[in-house]
C-alpha cells in the first residue's frame, strides 16, 4: 500500500495510547495519549526533564515504552521508520571533525546495513543537492561543519533528516541558541515544508509556539493539554508550577504571580 492511500485511511497519522516510560526506576513519561493528525504543526512545551525528548524518542522508536503502545500510519515505531525524519539536540560537536556539509546530509541516506565503504548512487545526491539548494546552502556543500554558523548548521540538520523523503518531520530544540534572524529563517523553512508533511517540535521559544504551531502539547511528565496553540495562566501554571514569561501573537508580555511561599517569580 502507497503512502498515499494509508495517509486518506488513517484520520491520525500518529497515535500514542497510554504511553508510560521508565528510566530503571525514574518515571520519564506517566500515561500519556496524543493523537496528531496528516499536516498538523504541533508544538511540545514543558519544563527540563519533563519528558519530551523521551517522548520523540518513543514516537521514533529509539525507546521502548514500559507500557502502552505508539502506531505511526497504523505501525510500530519500528515498521515506520522511512516515514519519519529526526532532527536531534545538537548543542556540542568537536568542531574540528573532518566532515563536510554534503556529507553530512548524505548521512540520512545511509541504512543500518550499510557497507563501510559505501558509494552514493546518482539518486542519492540528486536528492542531497536539491535538500541543499533548497534549504540555501548548497553553496556551502564543500564546508568543514565546524565552520557554519549556528543557522547553517541547523538547516544543515533538517537537510540531512529530509533525506530520507519522511511523511512526518520531529525535530528537537531546532533554534535554541540561534539568533532571533535564524530563528526567523529556520521557522520559514518549517512552515514551506508543513505544507506536504507533518511537523512535531519541542521547543522552548514561546515566540514559536504563538505564532508558527497549529497545535500545542503540555507536558511534564504526564500530558496537561492538548489543543489549540492559545495559552492561558492557568495551562501554564499547571504545567512549570509557577508563572513564566509568555510571548502572544508576536507581542512580549510578562504573565507572572508570586511563586509558592517564598513569593519570587520564575522566567523561562
């Protein structure tokens, strides 16, 4: 059955029922239901060591789950695999590692059997270089990745995870400690390419969630709302346990109470 036709069959293309994760004895994710539909951009928010990284994770099958199950187009993690693309925290790489930008993105054509010393086919670059113009930086397909800048190293990122031409898109932090022009840049990019696929993000950048995501997903640990990308003081709370700053439509806005007994206030 083509892409195609399992995409018009299923009215959610990921389906996560009940999914509960432990670390040995930590609990990273407790009952957790998320349903995304074809084309969806969904945001997930939550504080550090709520669970979200894990939660991508699980959805590509890189974790199992203590419980529960998750089906992407109505399969396992691991029977989707070519349907989904991951774009993975990249804060820290020896910057001097020999690897340029081409080969880099020619990496998401590689399978777990492949040779040591594999050829790219014709397709294969074809497919790189139409990633690389299209994401503006072919010019830069002979440079050493140390020297990109933190925007082209990201888009660098997202060639590599289009490669493997995915239905579904799962990227996590894509501009955390990007500046606010490539941030600009790369939540572009994202919204040409939700318009033949389905993105999910994990950010932090609430500039993100008011103004590019469809959807949004609340999580710490357990999964607190799941809808509309409009916040309120009360969703928030429930989720960090204090105020933050939010940012609606574009517009900054500080949304702070005092927090617990000692009546400070909390950014993030």
């Amino acid at each position: 059955m083509n892409r195609k036709r399992v995409n018009e069959k299923l009215e959610y293309v990921i389906n996560v029922s009940n999914l509960t994760v432990y670390y040995q004895k930590m609990c990273a994710l407790s009952n957790v239901n998320l349903k995304v539909r074809d084309r969806e951009f969904l945001g997930i928010i939550g504080p550090n060591g709520g669970g979200k990284s894990t939660l991508l994770k699980a959805i590509l099958g890189l974790i199992s789950p203590s419980s529960g199950k998750i089906e992407v187009y109505g399969k396992p993690p691991a029977k989707a695999l070519g349907l989904m693309g991951y774009v993975p925290q990249f804060t820290k790489f020896h910057r001097d590692f020999p690897i340029t930008v081409e080969e880099t993105v020619l990496m998401g054509r590689l399978s777990g059997k492949t040779p040591l010393f594999h050829k790219y086919s014709k397709t294969d670059m074809d497919i790189a270089h139409s990633l690389m113009d299209k994401l503006e930086i072919y010019s830069l397909r002979k440079r050493q990745i140390g020297q990109l800048s933190g925007g082209q190293l990201q888009r660098t990122l997202i060639a590599r995870a289009l490669t493997v031409e995915p239905k579904i898109l799962i990227l996590d932090e894509p501009t955390a400690s990007l500046d606010a022009e490539s941030k600009s840049h790369i939540y572009s990019i994202l919204e040409k390419l939700n318009r033949d696929m389905t993105i999910i993000m994990v950010t932090h950048d609430m500039n993100a969630i008011s103004s590019h995501v469809h959807s949004l997903a609340c999580l710490n640990k357990k999964l607190f709302y799941h809808g509309h990308s409009e916040l309120s003081d009360d969703i928030i709370h429930q989720i960090y346990g204090c105020p933050i700053d939010l940012i609606a439509h574009g517009v900054p806005h500080r949304v702070l109470k005092e927090h617990g007994s000692n009546g400070g206030n909390s950014l993030v």
